[in-house]
C-alpha cells in the first residue's frame, strides 16, 4: 500500500506578514484611561480672607474741616401786633352813651358779646350796678363765662381778663384815674381799643399818642 505523504504543517512563525489595514497606517495604541487627579497642593501665598482697612489717620485740620458748619439762628418769632387805637370824641356826660353806640356797632359788625370789654372811668354802667346788687361772685362768673357784654368800672378794671375789644367811657374820674386806665385797656384789648372822650383830655394825659 502506497504511503500518502503527509502534508506539511505550516507554523505560525512561517507565515507571511500579517496583511495591514488598508490605509497602510499601524493601529492606534490606545491610551490609558487616567484616573482621579490628586487634589491640588495649595498654593504658598494665597490670600486669606480680606480684612477691614484701617481707618485713615485724620489730622486736627480735617477734621475741622469735616464738621458741619454751625445753621444760622432762627429769626424771633414775631412780635404780636399791637392792637388798634379808635377815639370817639364826646362830653364826660355823653361818653358813656357813646360807648353804648359803639358796642351796637360792634355787635352789628358780627362781634361776639363775649369778646367786648366796656371800662367806665366815673359813674358804673347800670348793668353792673344791677349785677352787683346780686353779690361780686355772681358778677365775676358772668365775666368768666364770657357769654355777654360785661362792664366793670376802673376800680375793677384790674380784674378784668383780655378781650379782643375794650372800650374806656372816659365819663369822669380824675385825670389820674384817667391816666391809670387808658394803659390798662389797651394792655387788655387784643385787636381794637375804642376811647370815648374829650380829646383834648385824653391828649393831655397820655398824649398825641392815642
């Protein structure tokens, strides 16, 4: 029986170059996959937190010149006006009626009662002689409660409280009781003081000034 040559075995080694991509390039080796970075060092020097500046040093004359200047002082308050000065000339027997006259007046202008004042230099008005025949406390509380006219004679004028208008019924008296009145009623009017009188007598005592 014939022998059947056996067929040779090629090895590996003895085979021929492996055939490369068609490009004719080596495959890429691959890289590594890095791993976590290590934390970095920290930086020698690098600022901490900030810290507040100190304050400037600020010399005697900066800080004058820092100060607020001084305001100005306010202006006084106005002085209030002085009340007005209205003669009614008339006879020591006609003056008190005068004065009556010029109450109406006043009353009809829309003048309250409770703001006239009537001062009597000689002879009280009749209505405080009624007024008094009832007692002093009862007259004083009608001049507190200021609902009316009220009339007081010089003797009481000291008394009498403010109102907006006083009229002086120079109907007698001495000069000196004259004297001592006029002032006091216009101190006690707060818009309008009325004299009825003899001008020449007023003049005499206080001047050309009323």
């Amino acid at each position: 029986m014939p022998l059947i040559p056996e067929e040779p075995q090629i090895h590996e080694s003895a085979q021929g170059p492996r055939p490369t991509p068609a490009s004719g390039r080596t495959a890429p080796t691959p890289r590594p996959v890095p791993g976590p970075r290590p934390a970095a060092p920290p930086r020698p020097g690098r600022p901490g937190p900030l810290r507040p500046t100190p304050p400037a040093q600020r010399t005697p004359r900066d800080v004058a010149a820092a100060k607020p200047e001084p305001s100005a002082p306010a202006a006084p308050a106005a002085a209030p006006a002085a009340p007005q000065i209205q003669l009614i000339p008339a006879s020591p027997e006609g003056a008190l009626d005068a004065a009556e006259e010029a109450v109406d007046l006043l009353l009809d202008s829309g003048r309250a009662p409770g703001e006239v004042l009537v001062i009597t230099t000689g002879e009280q008005h009749p209505w405080a002689t009624h007024e008094l025949s009832f007692g002093e406390t009862s007259y004083w509380a009608q001049h507190d409660a200021k609902d009316d006219v009220f009339y007081a004679d010089a003797s009481a004028a000291g008394r009498a409280g403010a109102r907006q208008v006083v009229v002086v019924a120079l109907n007698g008296g001495s000069d000196e009781v004259a004297a001592a009145t006029l002032p006091l009623a216009l101190g006690r009017a707060g818009a309008l003081l009325i004299v009825c009188g003899d001008p020449q007598r007023i003049n005499s005592v206080l001047g050309a000034g009323v």
